[in-house]
RNA sequence: GGCGCCAUAGUCUAUCGGUUAGGACGCGGCCCUUUCAAGGCUGAGAGACGGGUUCGACUCCCGUUGGCGCUACCA
C-alpha cells in the first residue's frame, strides 16, 4: 500500500503558519515512506472563500519548498481538488446516506435552532439538535419540500453507546455518542460541510494517513460515522498540537503575525522557516538543529511530535535564520536573496518616483525610504497621538483600519484608500486628522512617502502588523470594545 | 457549563522505571576583537500538586489544579 498523505487547507484568508506546519509534516511522512502528497481546497464555505486567498496559499506554501504530488493546479489521478468542483460527488453520496438512512433530511430553520440553543443554554444543557426532524415521515418530508422549505442533511448519530477512535498520536480515545452533535452534512444550499466533503475526499483521493489540528479531534467521532455509514476504511489518523502565542492560547493574529507570507516579507528564508517548524517534528541529531527539507523527511518520525501545543518562539526562529543568512548563503547568493525579497527593479523604481518629489539631496533617500525595507517600526504612543483624535477615536480607528483591510478582496490603492475613508466616516473626524496617525503606525513618521502607495509597497501583511503595534501602543483593545467597534462597521456596511 | 486533549527551565525539546535530568533559543559572565555582531568558554534556570504501583518513579495508574480545543447550515 503506497502513503498518501494531503493538507487541506481552506482559501479564507492568509496561509497560515499552522497550516504550513500541519502541511510539513504530512510531506514529510508521505516522503519518508515514498508516498504521495496531496494538495485539496476546502472551499465548501461559500461565504468565505476566495480564488485569491487559494492562489496565495499555494504560492506561500510553494515558497516553503513542499512540493505536492497531485493539487489543483497541477491536477492527478483523483482531480479535481477543489471541492467545489466536486460538488456532484458529494450530492451522490449524500443521497447515499439519506436512503441508507445514515441521515436525515432537517427543516428546521435557523431561527429554530437559536432559540433552540438558547432555551438548552438557559437550562444547563450542552447545545445540541434536539432530534426534531428525526421522525418525519415521507409524507410530512414531501410536504415540507412541496411548501418550498430547503431542507439540510444532518448525520444520524446513535443516542446510546460509544465508540473508540485510534489515534497514532495519542492512542485509543473514547467518545459516547451521546456528546456528539448531529451535523449538518448538506446545507440548505445544496453545498457540503467540511465534515462530508472531507471524508468523500479523503476516501476516493485514497488518502492513508491523516494528520490534521487538534482541533479536528472532536469531529472524528462524525468522522467515524461516515465512514461506517459508506462501508469504507477509515484512514490512520493522528491529530497535531496546535501552535500558540506565548501566553499558550492559540496562535492568532490578534497577538502575532501568523501569515507565512509575513514571515517571507519580513525577511525569513523560507529554509529557515520550514526548519522552524520542522523542529516540533523531527528530532536534532546531535544537537544539531539545523536540517533542510531532505534531512527532515529522513528523520521524521511521528513518535517525535511532543502533544504540548509549541509555543511561536520567534527569537528562536531570529537565530536560525541569522544562521542561514550567514551559513548557508556566501555574498552573491546572499545578495540574491537581498535583490528577490525588496522586489527587484520595478519596485525600486516606484519608490524614486514617489521620493524623487520630496528630497533636496539624494543623501536624504535613506532616511525617507527606510521604512519599506524595515520589518517593525519604532514609534510612541506619542507620537500616535500628536492628532486632534482622542484616544478612543484613535484605537477605534487602527481596529476598524485592521478589521477592514483584513476584509479587502484586493490590496490596492484605490480600496485603500476607499477604507480609510470609511474609517474616517465612522469615526466621524476628517480623513486628514484619521491618515496622521496612521503615517506614524505605517512609516514610523509623521511625514514621510504618500501613504496609500506606501501601504501598497510594504504589502498587507507588514501593514497589518504595523497597525497591530501601534494599536498595541495605545494600549489596545479589549474584546468587547473590538467586538462593539466592528458591529459599527457592519451597521456601516448595511446602510 | 458539557465533552475531549495536554502537562520536564521563560521558550523548543531529550529521557521510552535506576542519569550529577542532556541539548538548543533567550538571559548573565568571561575570552576573542578597532566597535558591533558572529564565534568560543561559562553561569543561573525544570519534572504543576497530591495519592498510589514498585526495591526504585519525570517516566505507569488515579485524583486535583492549570492550559488548550470543540461545543455553527465555518473550516
């Protein structure tokens, strides 16, 4: 039997470090044992996922040197892997488990469901689908679909007895059915939840091994069903710590850059970088914890993978990259690498046209262009407040600045631009006294190159992570009021 | 709250019942050196707590505590 292993990452939002992570190990197991390694889209959230966010995945984790076998772009014995190209498949087969009656059909409306929720919650019961449709019959089932009532598909689970999921990582692990929620496996659009999609997939991809987050841990009994319910084997599963922030809660942009795209622009070798992650999986030989791709996949082993979720540390990752910067790389390769991260000739030419206006001597370029070839910058509450915004105004503003740039289908000049003049008419004070503060997060100075055009050269991530710190400066923000500031938006948006 | 997972220094980890608990990042000191890095040497620093099992527990079992995840027509 040849291992087939994949990473199945989901197109809403940036590539994430984790993702990477949890992509590295699955190659490198695949590799180690001469299999294959698959690349599949989850793209069944209709609502979120974009084609640019697939795109950006892959070029980040094309960046990082792992290299799949079969993938969306480059297609394979079991394509597509885009599961919303594959939405028939899943229809199929879902229709498969409704006249096996594996599941059933629900007509339950959201509304239902809340209140539902909410009655459960009220009375110290642990929310879940009361079994409402369960006992529909077939006329009751046609008069609802008669009446035009889109119905979803949720998965049958037994309300008695246990079962015991085998996991490679942390042995048998018991779950009563009575704890498991009856999911939605169809929604009323007609779309599959990941729950289906992925096992269909992972089924006719012929995947082995199937090594995802921890988060997944509690779905695996769903997961069991399934597989049960179609007469298949269910693949060797493990399920990997998640990474953290230092204060051990999971890794989120809130508290750090997680993109792997920041990482490159921040000045990370990509070898550096999968190295890093590498060492949560693969053990140093002889103290030596510098490897490249083809050491790890040699010296993987999943017995390595500590359960304690690894904390980012990027001081250690600092010091590796230091280590490949002056190691591996002499002057000329090392110059290459310094030409490919600012961006080449186009982008140098961009900045001399936007500095050429504003310098008297050319000696003045550095000052004035620093900033773009810096990671962080260094700036004061202060110099944030030296506005006519008050302080509130101004932690709003870098909120609403990260929640709506976050959002931004495009970076680009225009949506930019057209952003902060959102932010500017819901903070309700002029786009000259919102853009001041943000001059001072984005280039480190109140006057400096335009900043729209600066945004665009610096690229999202970096942004993203200027504003962060600067919101961070100020004190930032507590849950509530970032949860309150971003209904603002929404209201915005309505209206 | 319910269910599940996890638990060696600040951080990443080694140890698979018997070790002075090893290494790395970070931190301190010393050396090298025109400065700073880098490099070399070196120092401080750990088995969450309580019960068992055992001749002997970091290691096995139970409990406590703590952290994390899940608890959606998101993945």
């Amino acid at each position: 039997m040849i291992v087939r292993t994949r990473v199945a990452p989901s197109p809403t939002g940036d590539p994430h470090v984790g993702t990477a992570y949890v992509a590295l190990v699955n190659y490198c197991f695949a590799k180690q044992h001469g299999g294959r390694f698959l690349l599949r889209i989850e793209d069944t959230d209709r609502t979120r996922s974009t084609a640019a966010s697939e795109a950006v995945i892959l070029e980040a984790l094309h960046w990082l040197g792992l290299a799949w076998d079969e993938g969306p772009d480059i297609g394979g014995p079991h394509g597509p892997y885009r599961q919303s190209e594959r939405l028939e498949i899943y229809a199929r087969y879902a229709r498969e488990l409704l006249e096996n009656g594996a599941a059933f059909r629900c007509f339950c409306t959201p509304e239902r469901l809340d209140a539902m929720r909410a009655e459960q919650i009220r009375n110290k019961r642990p929310p879940a689908y009361d079994g409402r449709c369960l006992p529909l019959t077939q006329e009751e089932i046609a008069a609802n679909e008669a009446a035009g009532i889109p119905p979803v598909v949720r998965l049958r689970v037994p309300r008695e007895g246990s079962v015991t999921i085998d996991d490679l990582l942390r042995g048998p692990i018991h779950f009563d059915w009575n704890n498991v929620d009856m999911q939605v496996l169809v929604k009323s659009d007609g779309w599959p939840t990941y729950h289906l999609a992925n096992v269909v997939d992972d089924h006719l991809m012929e995947i082995t091994h199937v090594m995802r987050g921890e988060e997944w841990l509690s779905s695996a009994p769903k997961h069991w069903l399934l597989y049960r319910a179609f007469g298949w084997q269910m693949p060797q599963i493990a399920h990997l710590p998640l990474l953290r922030n230092a204060d051990k809660s999971k890794l989120s942009k809130r508290k750090n850059p997680t993109g792997i795209l920041f990482y490159r622009r921040m000045g990370y070798l990509p070898e550096a970088l999968a190295n890093f992650l590498g060492l949560f999986s693969v053990p140093p030989l002889d103290g030596e914890e510098m490897m490249d791709l083809a050491a790890m996949v040699e010296r993987f082993d999943l017995k390595h993978i500590s359960l304690g979720g690894p904390v980012f540390d990027v001081k250690k990752l600092d010091w590796l990259n230091g280590r490949y910067l002056r190691e591996k790389l002499d002057v000329k390769a090392f110059v290459e690498r310094v030409r490919v991260w600012a961006g080449g000739e186009d982008v140098i030419d961009r900045i001399a046209a936007l500095a050429q206006q504003r310098i008297e001597r050319l000696s003045d370029l550095g000052p004035l262009c620093a900033f773009l070839f810096a990671g962080r910058v260094e700036i004061t509450a202060d110099q944030l407040r030296a506005g006519k915004l008050d302080d509130e105004s101004l932690r709003k503003a870098f909120v609403l600045a990260l929640a709506i740039f976050d959002a931004l289908p495009e970076w680009e000049f225009d949506a930019i631009a057209a952003g902060v003049a959102r932010i500017a008419e819901i903070v309700g004070a002029k786009v000259r006294d919102v853009v001041r503060p943000f001059y001072v997060a984005v280039t480190g100075s109140p006057q400096s190159l335009p900043l729209y055009d600066s945004m665009v050269l610096l690229g999202r991530d970096l942004v993203r992570e200027r504003l962060r710190v600067a919101l961070e400066r100020l004190g930032g923000a507590t849950g509530a009021e970032t949860e309150r500031w971003k209904k603002l938006l929404e209201a915005d948006a309505a209206a």
